[in-house]
C-alpha cells in the first residue's frame, strides 16, 4: 500500500476538475467551439461537427499548465 496516498488524491482532484467543468460548461465562451478551422458539415438530414482548432488550443493550453507544474 506504499505510495497510494498520492495517486488517490490526483484521481479525487481530476474528479472535482471534472465536475467543475461540467457545472460552468454553459457559462463558456460562444466562440469556443467556432473557431476558425473547426469543421462544420451540414446538409439537409446530416449535421457533424467537428472541433479541430478547438481541441488544438485546448491541448497546448493543458500541456503548457502540466509543463508548468512539472518545473
């Protein structure tokens, strides 16, 4: 049971991040999910949407914090 202490608490702060993240999704903002480079499809019975630039930010914003905390 050596080192489960810190793994438990990692998973219980991603869980709370999570959650947070879910009760202020509709307060983001608009242009989240528009950007340009994002790929929007519509047709008369198809919609996809699919948000390339939008993951990209995300992931180098989320890469930089975890570059940050590791320093």
């Amino acid at each position: 049971m050596n080192g489960l202490g810190r793994p438990l608490i990692i998973m219980g702060l991603l869980l709370v991040a999570v959650g947070l993240a879910i009760s202020f999704a509709p307060k983001l903002p608009t242009w989240l999910g528009r950007l340009p480079g994002d790929i929007n499809i519509k047709r008369d019975n198809f919609g996809f949407h699919f948000p390339l630039v939008t993951c990209l930010l995300i992931s180098a914003l989320l890469s930089f914090v975890m570059w940050l905390f590791r320093r």
